[in-house]
C-alpha cells in the first residue's frame, strides 16, 4: 500500500471537476497543456478528464469534447513525473475502462459513489488494485451520513484495499466543525489515510480546507481560480500561498501557478475567478494603495511586479518610499530570478488524409469546444463556391470573435450542403449560410437549410455584398477612415467592383474604375460608346477609363490605393505595375487576381502589397444578423402584463400601448404608443396608471426570476 506523506498535498482538480463549468469541454489538447503545466509548476497529484469520469460520455452523461482514451493518451504524454487519474462511478465506468486506463499507465482512480452506497464501489476497488492503480474512495455527499456512519464506511472500503478515502463535501454544506468531527470519526475507526474535497456554495471551501488539514487529511482537492462545478472548488493559489506561509507546499511555484490559473484558466471564467495580485497583496500583507506607484517601478527595471510586493513589505507594510522601491528594484533586477513555468508543444493534428466527413466533424467538435470555453456562439459559414466541387472543403481555420467562434465550409451542389447541414444540426449554434446566386450552387439553398436544420440556427447572407464590404473596410481602415479626396483606383469594371466604387466615391474619394483589357461594350453596360474616360455621374467623383489606355498609367502613378478586382482572368500585370506610386497600397481584392510578374515589380518599387480579409466583414454580418434574431425572438411582439397591453422591438400598438424594451423578458418601459408608430413620454392619467402596474410587474420578476419563469 503507498505511503503518503505525512504532510499535505494538493490533488489538482481543475481539469476534471473544472469541466462541469465549460460543459465538459477541454480538449485532449487543453488537458496535454496544463497537465503539463501543473507538473513544471510542482504539483504531485493531477486529475482528468470528463467530471463524471470513466465512460461518462458513452453513458449520456454529457459528450465531452474528447474521448476518454485521447483523454488518456494526452496525458500519459503530457506528465513525466506526476501521479495523474481519473474518477470511476460505478454504473457509469465499466471494467474495460479501467483496463483501458491501465494500458495508459494511469497512477491512480478515485472510486466513488454516493456516501448511503458504498458496497458499489467493491468490486472496482478490487479490481483497480489488481490492475496496480493507486486507489481513493470518495464518498461522495457523505454529509448524507452521519459522522460516526461516515468513519465505518472508511473503515469497510479500507479494508476492501482503498489506499485514500475522501470525505465529500458535494453541496458544499458543511463547516469547519462538521469537517472536524467526520475526520474524528473516521480516525477513530481506521488508520486509512483521509482526503477532503469541498465546494464554495456558502463561501467556506477554503476553511474546510485548511480544518481538513490541520485534523489530518494527506490529500487536499483544489482547483485553479476555484474552477469547479457548482459555486466551485477550493482555489488552488490562494491554497498554496496559505500553506507555504505554514511552511508547507515548498515544491509548488506560487507565482507560476498564478500565472497558469490566470492564463490558462481565468478567460473561461468570465469575471469570477482569484486575481493574482490580490493574492499576492493578501500574502505580503501589502495596501492596494500603493499598486500603480509599485507597478511603476516593475515597468521601469522589468521585473515581476509580484516580487517586488513582497521584497517591499518584508521591509515595510506601511508605505511605499521611492528609495525604498528604486533600490529593490534594481536588487532584483540584478538577481534575474528565472521563470519556471514550461509548456511543451501538444497538437492534436487536422490529419490532411481525413475524409470531408471526419474533417468536418472535427472542426465542429472543436468549434463548440471553443466556444463553450469562451462563452460565445459556435458558427459555421457554409459558402457556395463559383466553381464545381466533387466533395465539400473544410477550412482548417477556425476565427473568433466577441461573440461568435466561426469555421468554414466550401460547397458547390444540393448533395453536398445536404451532408454538411445533416452532420452540423444541433451540434453548433449557428449555420451562416451564403444565399449568393452562383452558377454552380443550389438555386435554393436556403430552402433546403430550413428543411434539415431543427435544433440549429440558420442566418443567412449574400457573399457578394459582404466581398464588397470587406474591400471597402479594408481600404477605410488604411485610411484610417479618411477618404476626401484620396486617389483610388479600382482594376477591375464588373457589377461588384462598380458597387465598391460608388461606396468610395460616396465617401468623397477620386474614384477610377479601369476596364478589363479586351471587354467588349455590352461587358460594361455604363462604358461609354466611343471615349476612352468617361465620368459616370455628375455628383460623384467616379471615372472609367481603358486600361490600356495612356491616361491608365497616369492615374496609377497618382493613387495612393489600387485595389485589383478583375471580371475573370488576372490581367494586371508587369506593365501596369510599373506605373505604381511608391509606397502606394496595392490590394488583391480577388485572391491571384494580382499576376506574378506584377507582384514582383510592385514589390521592386516599394509598394505596399495585401489581400482582401474577408472575416472582419463575414463576422460583422454574422454578429448582426445573429443579434437580430435574438432581438426578433425575444423582443419583438405583442403580450400583455398585468393585463396591460405591451409591445417592444418595432411592433405597432395602438394608442396607449406601453412599450417596453422586450416582449419576453423585460427589464425598463421605454414610453406608450402614439397609435401611429411613434413614442409618447408624456402619459394621460390612465396611461401613467398602466404604466406604473407595467413597472411593478417587471419589478416583481426581475427580483424573484425563479417565481415568474423568467430565470435565465
């Protein structure tokens, strides 16, 4: 039977009891990165994988974002030196998975089951022994016994060979002196090593903590940032600067694994989670006053801002003098102290040999993962492509914005979006759908998208307009939104570059459109018969010229911005870039629309070279157009509150109507109904009484969510 130490440690949870938070989304790729990160950091005990353990996916229990063996093989890979499990229920792992676990060389497996059940856990104690693991009992909501029950069911399952049994504070409901008498209990019974596990739902995991410890318990469970299912965990930072300061815990880098919670783990957290400086100051018992003065002196001599707190308050914990600080700073700066975190590289592969299927099945996996880790939508943009397709094309990109996670999907006939929208429904949140009318795309895609997608969104979009939005956004930002009077010429003369032309010329640029060399005249409707220049309209600086022509090089020599958009065919070649100003900005809003030759030489004369990016103005429209359903669902409408008429996002009411900010929920009164679509703030007396019982009502729901139904 292993030996623990007789001194506490840290059983790292974040991975394992942290997924419940995220949806049970970490990545094999994200458990092989802080797996290892908690081992360089010092930490001994590391537990994985799904929150309800072995085989917890296949039963239902919530489809993790990896299997249990990529779980596994991550972090076998991952961990050298430190002992790494799993949890094992009954009823939900089976014996082939812990035999599975085994062929990995997992360290260890924490059995468990509710406190009222423990004979379940028999069999697969046995067993577990028998495959060689390091074996703990949880006992899990063991508040359900009593402390004299608790301490005989230590002793049974120690007998049955558990090395560990871990007292569960599930609920977080206990205190201090429960945590006290049922490790009292427990010992008396038996001399099985004890272990504690808690949870914050009445803010004193910490304090059961550090009660466990102090009554014997070898094995603590802790988690970065307190990440944890329910009101969370134990925070493992604020744990281990708590210990060190009893002395305990000096294999562990405290900094380094603040740096790690904050990292890695604080951005899935939203704005709950343990700032690394509040942590510090509480340690070093250093005023916050004094933050900006000390992080100053950090900038200027570039060393930890951490660092320096405590060297500062091991001298003085009442102020901050600047000799004081200038002189430590330079002490430090001197000593170079080393960081100690290391990450390797770990990647799980796309695999280019994968079929469109798998490759598609992969990228939708890891765009939930994303985006549950994030707290954003998942989407997916399904684009028509203008050329046939034998099979659809699954970009290995995968874009973020702030509030949507997006892949891509290229497609060219009925078949192959029928495929893709069948493997995507219900496991993203959005299908963004390109409805562009292209020679070789389905004439009714959207049609075909409203049949199949049941449980996932679809938006819609024309790839063609938001083509043009990207260039003109481009182009805008290079001019850092100024364009009076700019020179911009447009290579290019067919419906989407004459419409990004009129959007430069509307915003006061000197616009040129350059004809396709070899155009004929019913090619470019709006060119003039016989002349070579033309200006298309009166009240807009808009020209169109022959590109061959001599006033073609003229033009180019003057833009400062030309954007190369043919009809078909590159064409812009090495002639025509001899013609480019210096340093002008030279766009290929076509992708090879740009030949060679013509790179070569505009690279020669100093220009500035780039292609269109489609994303900002994709994400743009996606993030619009999703806004506008969830405004559209959950505002717009007629309903009443109180037996008050009410009406919110652009519905019509009649006269007296109280309008509110939405039909679903709402949360202010923005006026009453004129009847004719207009607002009204000034209120008759029955309408200010309507009003008034319209406020009361939203006042009484958002108060008590629970009792009206209207709890997110």
């Amino acid at each position: 039977m292993p030996t623990f130490d007789a001194s506490p440690d840290i059983l790292e949870v974040t991975l394992r009891d942290g997924s419940y938070l995220i949806d049970f989304q970490f990545t094999a790729e994200d458990t092989a990165n802080i797996a290892a990160a908690l081992e360089s950091v010092g930490f001994r005990w590391i537990e994985v994988g799904h929150g309800l353990g072995l085989n917890a996916s296949q039963s239902g229990k919530g489809t993790a974002a990896a299997t249990d063996e990529e779980y596994l093989d991550a972090a076998s890979h991952a961990l050298q030196r430190a002992k790494w499990g799993m949890f094992f229920i009954p009823g939900i792992g089976r014996e082939e998975d812990l035999r599975l676990a085994a062929k990995y060389g997992m360290s260890f497996v924490r059995v468990g089951t509710n406190v009222t059940e423990a004979a379940q856990a028999e069999p697969y104690i046995a067993l577990a022994k028998d495959l060689g693991f390091i074996v703990s009992y949880n006992a899990m909501k063991s508040y359900a016994a009593s402390p004299a029950e608790f301490g005989k069911i230590v002793a049974e399952v120690h007998a049955w060979g558990a090395d560990i049994a871990c007292l569960v504070d599930s609920a977080g409901s206990m205190d201090p002196d429960a945590v006290a008498a049922y490790f009292r209990a427990a010992k008396g019974e038996s001399s099985s090593p004890l272990g504690f596990h808690g949870h914050d739902n009445l803010s004193l995991a910490m304090a059961n903590t550090l009660r466990a410890i102090e009554e014997g318990a070898v094995l603590v469970d802790s988690s970065l940032q307190g990440m944890g299912r329910s009101a969370g965990n134990t925070v493992t930072e604020v744990l281990v600067a708590i210990l060190q300061r009893r002395g305990l815990l000096s294999h562990i880098d405290l900094k380094a694994s603040m740096d790690v919670g904050q990292g890695l783990i604080q951005p899935l957290l939203g704005k709950r989670g343990v700032d690394p400086m509040a942590v510090t100051s509480g340690l070093a018992k250093f005023h916050s006053s004094f933050t900006s003065k000390v992080q100053r002196y950090a900038n200027k001599h570039q060393i930890d801002v951490r660092d320096l707190i405590v060297r500062l308050c091991e001298e003085d914990q009442v102020s901050a003098p600047d000799d004081l600080l200038e002189r430590l700073s330079h002490e430090l700066a001197t000593l170079k102290i080393p960081r100690v975190l290391s990450i390797p590289a770990f990647r799980v592969e796309w695999g280019k040999d994968k079929t469109p299927i798998a490759a598609l099945d992969l990228l939708l996996k890891e765009l939930r993962a994303r985006a549950v880790k994030s707290g954003k939508f998942s989407a997916l943009n399904v684009v028509i492509s203008g050329t046939p397709r034998t099979e659809f094309a699954v970009s290995g990109n995968i874009h973020s914005t702030q509030s949507h996670v997006v892949g891509s999907v290229e497609l060219s006939d009925a078949p192959q979006l029928e495929a893709v929208l069948k493997t995507a429904d219900g496991r993203i949140d959005v299908v963004l759908l390109d409805v562009d009318r292209k020679p070789f795309g389905p004439p009714n895609s959207a049609e075909i998208a409203r049949g199949i997608l049941d449980k996932t969104a679809l938006l819609t979009y024309l790839d063609s307009r938001v083509w043009v939005e990207a260039v003109e956004d481009q182009v805008v930002r290079l001019l850092h939104e100024v364009l009076n009077g700019s020179e911009i010429v447009i290579a290019g003369d067919h419906p989407r570059s004459r419409f990004l032309a009129l959007r430069f010329a509307e915003r006061s640029a000197h616009v040129t459109l350059l004809k396709d060399p070899g155009a004929k005249e019913s090619e470019s409707p709006s060119a003039p018969a016989r002349n070579s220049s033309h200006e298309v309209t009166t009240d807009l600086q808009l020209t169109q010229i022959d590109a061959a022509s001599p006033q073609a090089r003229e033009i180019l020599a003057s833009a400062g911005i030309v954007v190369v958009w043919p009809a078909n065919a590159p064409w812009f070649d090495r002639n025509l870039s001899q013609s480019l100003s210096p340093n002008a900005y030279v766009l290929d809003a076509g992708i090879g629309a740009i030949l060679p030759d013509a790179i070569d030489e505009a690279r020669r004369r100093g220009c500035l070279l780039l292609r269109v990016n489609i994303w900002p103005a994709l994400t743009g429209a996606l993030s619009a157009a999703h806004e506008s359903l969830i405004k559209t669902n959950d505002a717009f409408g007629w309903d009443t509150v109180d037996g008050i008429p009410i009406v919110a996002g652009g519905a019509m009411g009649n006269s007296g109507d109280v309008i509110v900010d939405a039909v679903r929920h709402p949360t202010r009164i923005i006026g009453v109904c004129d009847g004719h679509g207009g607002v009204r703030f000034r209120y008759t007396e029955s309408e200010a009484e309507c009003v008034r019982r319209v406020q009361a009502e939203i006042n009484r729901r958002l108060v008590a969510p629970q009792l009206t139904g209207t709890a997110s």
